[in-house]
C-alpha cells in the first residue's frame, strides 16, 4: 500500500480532486510548449476543481453529445493523429469526457470552454477497423454515449484494405511466392502451399499472381504479403570504416574478464549452416577423448540434409564468434543449435526466416534454447512493422533472447534493415577496435521514432573460422559479425543469472555499455559499446544499477461501488518506466485507460466512470512497461453493484 503521506485515496472529494488533477496535468505536460493553451488548462482545472467538489447526487439527466466528428477518419501509420471531437452540454457540468476507440480511451478537453471537447488518435494502432465511441458524464455520475464515425487504419503496404500488398496487385500468370495470414487452413486455392508458418498463423505458399485476388477473398484470409528476400550482413574485409573517435579502444568480447563461458545455454544460430569439423567447433571442451558435441542440432531447411555442412562460410564465421573454443568464441561452453536457412549465396526468403523461428519457438525446450543469433537482413520498405518483427517480438515473448543486425545500409539515418526495428530484440550495430562506428553500420531512428541501434561492439576486421578448413581463420566486416558476440554475452549472462528475463537481460547490456559519441544513447551508437566484463560486475555486486522497473502496489478507491461511481486507480511504480496502463475486463467489455504520474511522485492515476457499465465482476489489471520491453501486471477483482437512485 502506498504511504500515507502519499495516498491519494481515501475520502470521495479527494478522490474527485486527484481525477481532476490528473486530467489537468496531464494536460499541462501535452501542451507544455504552448504557455497560452498551458494558462488555458489551468483556468480548466480551477473550474473543474470548484464544479467536482459541488457534486448534484440529485440530479438523473446524462449529458447530452451532439456533432460528434472524427478527422481524418482514415489513418495510416505514420500519419499525424486524428482529432476527435464533440459538442457536449449538460445542466450539472461535466466531469469527464472520453472516446472509446476500439478498446482504448482517449481523454478529450474543452480548453475554449465553448463545449467543444476534443482529443486526439494516434496512427500507431493496428491495422484495421476501429468503432468509436463518444462518453460524457456529469457532475452526479450519468452518462451517455453517442457512436461517431469508425476510424479506419491501414496497413501502408495495402492502402486500398482488399487485403493484398500493393506491389502484389495487378500481376500476370507468373507464380510468385506469398505469405498468407489466415484464420484457417486455405485448402481452396489454386497456389502450392510451401510451409505453415504458425508463429504468424499463415502460410508461405507459390501462387499464380493473377489468382491472387481469388485467393484474398477466401474466407478466413486476414493478408496476402510479398515473401521478400534476406541477405547475410557481413562480407569478407575490406578495410572500410570511419567515423567519431571514442575516448580509448572498446572492451574486446573475447577477452571479457567475467569467469563464465555460457556452460549449459544453447544459442540457435540462423544463418547459412556450419562446418562442425572445424577445431573451434568440433567439441566442448578440445578434448578428442570425450564426447560432447558443440553442435547438437542441425536443420537444414535448404538442401534437407543431415549432416552440419556450409556453403557459404558466414555461417562457420558467426558460430565461431558465439562458441568457439581456443579463444575464438565469446562463450566457448555454450551449445550450438544451428538452421541453414541461407543459400551457398547467402539469401533466404521470409517465409524460411519465419520457418526457422518457429522451429525454435517448439523445439525451446527440447534443447534449452535461450538465445538466437540472427545475422540476416532485408530491405524495409513501409513504416509498419514487418511480419519478421512481430515474429521476432515473438520470440522474445515466448523467452528467448533475440539478437539481429542494424544493418549494412548506413552511414545515412532511418537506415535499419528489417527486423531491426522490433522493439524487443536487442538490435546491434559495428565499430572497429579502436571505438570508431562502421561506415556503413546502419542508423537509427526507427520509423515510429525510437532509438536503435541498441548496442554496438567491434564488427570491422573480425578473425574467426573459415568453413572448409582444420584451424584456418579468415577476416570478416559488418553487422553481422558484431551479433554473435552480443548473443555470446547473452549466452555468458544466462549462465550466471539464469532467471533473467529477455527484457532483463537487454536492460543489463544496455545500462552497463560504454556511452560513445553524444552523451546518452543515440541513433549511433545506440547505449554505447558492449562491456560484459562490467554487466557481470553489475550483476554480482551492485544489483541496483541494473534493477528492473517495478510495479510495487495497486490500489483502488474501493473495491466495490455502485453503477455511477467514479473509481479512482492508483498505482505505485518504481524504475525506468515507459508506460502505464489499467485495463477494465468484464463479462461483456473490456477498454484500456492510460495513468498518469500527475504530480512527478511515482504514483500513476487513473480514473473508470463507471455510469455505462453493468453490474457484475470486473478484473483490474495494471499493466508496467519499461524501457527495456519489461513488463510488470498486477490485477485486482472489483465488484460493480447496480446503481442506488
């Protein structure tokens, strides 16, 4: 429970006052930039504050909501927001005013004090069909709702919503090779259905391009999608780098002075195979004597053979970097879980990078997989998240630590290769040994803003081993060879701390790099140069520096109240926090309030009008995002009773 010097919760006018606060600070800190809308708000609040604490209980006639309005009602992402908007009057005054789109709410205002409420709709929802509804309730609790136009969001590779990618449209007999996403199994097609891809609930098929359109329309199609190329993100030595110097030469990986080897982690790699006859990755321990294998799964989703084989060498290079024993690898006691999805040229379709994925996602536990290397890239070409981040994201989800290449595209911004931009991998960018960025290491900001890369380490001039040989080296730049050594660290992590989370273990290596460049993270460098040795130190000794947000208590104004009431919802939180939430469940509704931190105190406020929902059992779930991708829930049950006047 929160501290009585700081509860907000207790008599109603204080839970009347502590909504109101909420919304006009909220306020404040929206319009900030504004001093004239800022006094505005102000005025709002004192109104409000003197209105609240008058409350009619008298009084039994909801508002009424005229002129309901949304502009634009089409979205795509990326796209400035919608403006949703309503003339609202009622004899009582008002106490809040909101809209429902979907399941979300969004708060609207009356600045000009004219009874024009408005608020507004991001472009960052899901593609799709969006019900809005417009919510006013007055000072003694009635409520009315009024339906305004649906806002409808597009995905920006089918702008016209028949389902199909545009570039997919208008094409001739010629078989192309497509992802479909579906509710059901497609039987009735005319295509040849390639693989299931269940991580997605789709399937990569072969289909003429002009049957497409047929294919699109059948029931339980949510999407037909191009099964774009990939490419490996490393290429053989070129001496080509440049960029800002750093203060002294970064932490070699290889070298970190941690203790630990990642014994008893298995990293998969997805890449273009490997040679397992090479010394560095013939066994554990260098000892011919035992038998304990490095390699211990090999999927060949190319040619469909079983013995561990590479036709390309980018494979062999990258596993040696993870694994490899005789100081090539940076977590030489790891396993190897390996899936040749790239040809002897180094490309892949999605369809087989998503193939690869799952495999992993069903076999996680079989071989104890907690960390995937994924040195492979492709061109994005939309601002929405792509198929291969969401199953990315995924992955993560499901508890294993993803680890992708910025990208060989830069040195200009926005540069990222797909799936670079998921948030919840840890996204990896090259320098050279002396702490200069790779020219060519892909830039961030990611198409909704973000900062990416996450994290960068030595990936220009990288020995390790070449494929087809005993003990040969060869020398490798890019991308690509700076992941492995991040997914090694991860591998060293999990050794040690093996209750860590992804999210847990992202957070770690980020707050402990060494900042590069302008101070704090950047589009660059992202948080700095990879420093395992001082992650692990960290970890050992000073807990505290690398402390996950925490969601400390929730606590509610009752636990029951009556159709009408205002609840207010509170929530104490400590950490580095991105977003707050509390989500209203019950048997026929379900919608997600934003909290506020109003007054800077850790404290996260909300208020649920109650005057349109029926009586029954409700869950209140508080949900805690982090910086890092955590996430932290705690949920209450609530009681809602049918209304007493």
């Amino acid at each position: 429970m929160v501290g009585p010097e700081k509860r907000l919760i207790g008599r109603k006018a204080i839970c009347i006052f502590s909504a109101a606060l909420a919304v006009a600070l909220l306020f404040s800190i929206v319009f900030a930039e504004d001093p004239f809308i800022s006094d505005r708000a102000t005025r709002w609040f004192q109104k409000e504050f003197r209105a609240l604490m008058e409350r009619d209980h008298t009084d039994t006639t909801p508002p009424v909501i005229t002129n309901p309005r949304i502009f634009p009602y089409q979205l795509k992402r990326g796209d400035p927001r919608a403006e949703i908007s309503a003339n609202v009057h009622d004899g009582s005054g008002i106490s809040s005013v909101y809209a429902e789109v979907g399941r979300k709410q969004v708060l609207m205002f009356d600045l000009d004090g004219d009874g024009r409420y408005i608020g507004y709709c991001g472009s960052n929802l899901p593609p799709g069909d969006y019900d809005v509804n417009i919510v006013a309730v007055d000072r003694a609790g009635n409520a009315a709702v009024t339906p305004c136009r649906a806002l409808k969001v597009l995905d920006p590779l089918d702008l016209n919503a028949n389902r199909i990618e545009d570039s997919l449209e208008s094409l001739g007999p010629e078989e192309t090779r497509v992802i479909v996403l579906h509710d059901d199994n497609v039987t009735e097609s005319d295509g040849e259905k390639l693989r299931s891809i269940d991580i997605l609930r789709g399937s990569a098929m072969l289909v003429p391009g002009n049957k497409i359109p047929e294919l699109a329309r059948l029931r339980g199609v949510k999407g037909i999608y191009r099964d774009q190329k990939l490419r490996v993100l490393g290429a053989q030595c070129e001496n080509s780098h440049a960029g800002s110097d750093m203060p002294g030469p970064p932490e070699n990986p290889r070298r970190a002075a941690t203790g630990l080897t990642g014994k008893g982690v298995t990293v998969a790699l997805i890449d273009t195979g490997v040679d397992a006859g090479h010394e560095t990755l013939d066994d554990i321990d260098d000892d011919p004597a035992t038998s304990d294998p490095k390699v211990v799964a090999f999927v060949d989703m190319v040619n469909k053979l079983e013995k561990p084989y590479d036709d390309n060498g980018h494979g062999t290079h990258c596993a040696s970097l993870i694994s490899g024993t005789k100081g090539m690898g940076v977590a030489p006691g790891s396993r190897l879980v390996v899936l040749k999805v790239m040809d002897r040229d180094g490309s892949c379709y999605l369809s087989d990078a998503l193939s690869a994925l799952d495999w992993c996602a069903k076999n996680k536990d079989i071989y104890d997989i907690r960390v995937i290397s994924f040195s492979v890239g492709g061109d994005r070409s939309s601002d929405r998240p792509t198929l291969l981040d969401e199953a990315c994201n995924r992955m993560a989800e499901e508890g294993i630590v993803v680890v992708v290449a910025a990208g060989n595209s830069g040195p200009s911004p926005s540069s990222i290769v797909v799936p670079g931009e998921a948030e919840e991998v840890i996204t990896v960018g090259a320098i050279d040994a002396r702490g200069k960025i790779f020219e060519r290491s892909s830039r961030g900001p990611t198409s909704d803003g973000r900062i990416k890369p996450d994290i960068v380490t030595i990936g220009v001039d990288v020995p390790s081993a070449l494929a087809g040989t005993r003990d040969d080296e060869s020398c490798m730049s890019g991308t690509s060879m700076a992941v492995p050594q991040v997914a090694g660290a991860a591998a060293i992590i999990l050794e040690g701390f093996g209750n860590l989370t992804p999210a847990d273990v992202k957070r770690v290596l980020l707050r402990s790099a060494d900042d590069l460049g302008d101070p704090g993270a950047d589009n660059t460098f992202g948080w700095g140069a990879m420093n395992i040795t001082r992650a692990v130190l960290y970890l050992r000794n000073d807990p505290e520096m690398v402390a996950g947000p925490e969601l400390k208590s929730v606590d509610l104004s009752s636990n029951e109240a009556n159709v009408g009431d205002l609840v207010v919802i509170e929530a104490l939180v400590a950490g580095e926090v991105e977003e707050v939430t509390s989500t209203i469940t019950g048997a026929e509704k379900e919608v997600e309030i934003p909290m506020v931190d109003f007054d800077l105190n850790s404290i996260y406020t909300t208020f649920w009008e109650t005057g349109l929902w029926k009586p029954g059992d409700y869950t209140i779930k508080v949900e805690l995002r982090g910086r890092y991708g955590e996430r932290v829930c705690r949920s209450r049950p609530f009681r809602l009773n049918p209304r007493t006047r």
